[in-house]
C-alpha cells in the first residue's frame, strides 16, 4: 500500500481504469471492505435517528407475497420482479422479505462509498458522503412508510452503472435489470445515455445496447402479461389515468416539498454544485436526472420515492464539495442540520393508524391529507376531470388557506439554501471551481 492509500486517499487516477487495472486485486478488496463496513455503520447510525420497522407496507405486501414465488407474478404489479426474486434466491423471502430490502439500503450505502472513492474523495470524506446520505429520505423513508418497496435496489442498480458506464458489455444489462426492478428506469435512459457519453463510448455500439435492452423488456412484459393471474398496474392503466397534460404540476410541488423535508439542509451542496462554474458535464447528471424525476410524474404520483433520486446529484455534488477541513466542517453542520429538520418534522403523536393524516406536525402527511383527500385532488387523476380546469380550481382555493402556514415555512426555507448556498460560493467554501476527474476508458 501507497503513502496515500494508507492517508485514504484515493487510487491514483492513472490506474484508475477499472478492476483489472494494476490497483490489483488486494486493493480492489480493501475498498470494497471498507464499503461493506461503511454501508453497514451508516445504516445502523440511520435507524438511530428512524428505526426500522419489519412490517411490509402497501406494495411492499405484495412483492412480500411474490418473493415465496416469483415467477407465479402475483399482484398488482408483476412485472416488478426483480427485488422479490433476489430475495427469493439468497432465502430472504416471506416473512424475511424485509430483512433483504433492509440488506439492500446497506448495500446502497456501501455503493455510495466506493462511487465516492472512484470519483476522488478520501476516506474520511466518503464517510461522511455515505452519513449524509443514510440521514436522507433514500433511506429513511424505506423504514418509516414505504417499508418493502424495491426502490434501494434500483439505486443500487444505478450506481453499479456509473461503475461500469465505460463497459457496455456490463452497463447495458445492469439497465435492463433496472428496468425489471422498476419500469420508472425508462425515464432516466437520457442520463445513462450522457453517462456512456462521458465514458467516450461510441454512440453506434450505445444504439444497439440500448436497442436490445428495451426490446428485451418489452418481450419480458409480453411474457408477464400472458402468465400473470391479474396485472392492474400495467401500461394500460398509468396511460389511462396520467397526469398529462398539466397535472403533473401538483406533483412537481409535493416533490418539492418532499426534497425539503427529506434531504433539506444537504440540497445546499446541490445548488452550491450549480452556482460553482463547472465543465457542462458535471452539471449535466443533475439536469437529467431532474428532467428523469420530472417526467416521471407525469404518470406516477410516488413523489416520495422516485423524488429520492436526488442522491445521485448530491453524491456527484459532495465529492466535489469536500477538500479541507473547512468544507469538511460545513459538511457536517449541513448533516446535523438534515438530522434535526428530519426528527422536527416527521415526529408525529401515536395513533392506531400509521397512515392517519392528523399531525400537523408530520407535514407531508398534513399537505397530502389536506390535497388528496380533503379538498379532493385524488379526482384530478381521473380522465374526466384531466382537462377539468374548474377542479384545479376548487383545489388551489381551497388548499392555498389550509396549507398557508406550510407553504410559507417552505419557501422560508426553500430561500434559506438557495442563499446558503450563495455564500458558499462567495466565501470560496467547497471545492475549486473544477477539477478534471479521470476519464474511463470505454469498452464497448
């Protein structure tokens, strides 16, 4: 081991071209040691802050159900198989089916570690990238409400591609996985198209890839549609009830409001990663992955999870954020700051329904509670109300007075990050305006 491998800091950019490069295979392992440690150390110091509940909820019943017996395709969503088949196959399924969707938000934390050491950071630093992130809501929410959903594998899936985005051969796979998981991968095909860009790959051999990997999708959903006993969610129905031609606007603004209470304080480093001049490219994963997040929601309306995306920018951000111990300081004051936002704004008091929309103090409950159900938003997603511009109405006029106490807290603190940010900038806190990363060498 080098000088600065043992000062953790990262391999040098020279050999930086991939697991058979002369790091050697004794390094490669130590790396992915110290992943494994940090994903796991990071996971268990989240549940100090939400602790993990072992109860499927929702959707997450249902691949509870389908991880017994996965090529059955039970449910309403069949065609998500892979998160129940991976826990069918390492014997987590069942009633253990949580444990592996709990393993699978370490493993995406220990991913979050070892991209931030391929992407420069030291150690110490991509500790802190792996804390920050576990106090967000890619994690918490896992444990709080969305317990059982997939959503930590398709990250992973997604971080295993900037790993390989200079191998084709692996990258293009790893998306057709992504999209056996989760069919919201499709949105994002624009960034792991700019990924295989930023790895030099040609755009012939990326035509084919991505080619073969959606028509390998559509014969799978063919084939589910065939042997699936009942497929309520299919294509038919997200076409029918989409949030097109401007519905989708409610959902951009409780996608905000979920970013603000989720990961709040730590958006500062994405918009300081913004404002700081940069080459185009390092801007262009935020940009895409916002445009991903945002089509999205024109036919979903899981704002509280595929909003959760907004990790990767964080992670492209932060490694470019931490250089000294002054950005190391404010770094931590940020995920302090996310930890007492989080516990001041997801305490709510006990109830008999874990889904009761009473507290004011859990506020994404009480925004939704009041929009959806209250002053019936839950009718805009009905084709016959889609260009029924008297219930958009209905529903700003009487929302606006309700929720004007929430509003106002949000945009308070929505203005407080764009100008912390802002001073970052000024004070010269953070990285220097840019720093060329090594480039990959693509491999077909």
């Amino acid at each position: 081991m080098t000088t600065n491998q043992a000062l953790g800091q990262p391999p040098d950019p020279a050999s930086n071209a991939g697991f058979g490069s002369v790091l050697g295979v004794r390094l490669w392992l130590e790396e992915a040691g110290l992943a494994a440690a940090a994903g796991i150390v990071a996971y268990l110091l989240s549940c100090l802050i939400e602790p993990a509940r072992s109860v499927p909820h929702g959707f997450g019943i249902q691949w509870a159900t389908m991880s017994e017996a996965p090529f059955e395709f039970t449910g309403q969503l069949p065609h998500r198989l892979l998160t129940p088949l991976l826990a069918h196959l390492v014997g987590l399924q069942g009633t253990s089916y949580t444990d592996f969707t709990r393993l699978s938000g370490a493993a995406m934390l220990a991913l979050v570690f070892f991209v931030a050491r391929r992407r420069g950071a030291l150690r110490i630093d991509a500790w802190l990238i792996t804390l920050a992130i576990a106090a967000t809501g890619a994690i918490q929410i896992y444990k709080r409400g969305m317990i059982g959903y997939c959503d930590n594998v398709g990250f992973s899936l997604f971080l295993l591609a900037w790993l390989f985005r200079g191998h084709g051969l692996v990258f293009w796979p790893l998306y057709f996985l992504n999209l056996v998981n989760h069919d919201m991968a499709a949105f994002f095909l624009p960034w792991m198209w700019f990924l295989r860009r930023e790895a030099g790959a040609l755009r012939r051999y990326d035509a084919i890839g991505a080619g073969l990997v959606l028509f390998g999708y559509y014969l799978f959903r063919l084939y589910v549609s065939q042997h699936a006993a009942s497929w309520e969610y299919d294509e038919g129905y997200f076409l029918a009830n989409c949030f097109l031609p401007f519905n989708f606007i409610w959902l951009w603004y409780l996608a905000a409001c979920h970013l603000m209470l989720q990961f709040g304080p730590m958006l500062t480093v994405v918009l300081w990663h913004a404002w700081w001049p940069r080459p185009a490219h390092e801007r262009m994963h935020t940009g895409l992955i916002l445009l991903g997040m945002g089509a999205v929601f024109g036919f979903a309306y899981d704002v509280h999870r595929h909003g959760n995306l907004i990790f990767l920018p964080l992670l492209f951000a932060s490694t470019r954020f931490l250089v000294d111990a002054r950005s190391r300081a404010f770094y931590c004051g940020l995920i302090a700051l996310q930890i007492l936002c989080y516990r001041t704004y997801s305490w709510r008091p006990a109830s008999e329904d874990p889904w009761a929309f009473q507290s004011p103090g859990w506020m994404f409950d009480q925004i939704t509670g009041v929009m959806v159900f209250q002053n019936g938003g839950h009718r805009i997603i009905q084709p016959e109300h889609r260009f029924d511009l008297s219930v958009h109405w209905d529903l700003l006029t009487q929302s606006l007075p309700m929720l004007a106490r929430e509003m106002i807290g949000f945009a308070y603190g929505a203005l407080l990050v764009v100008a912390l940010s802002r001073w970052f900038v000024r004070a010269n806190i953070g990285g220097p305006r840019w720093r060329a990363l090594p480039r990959r060498h693509a491999n077909g």
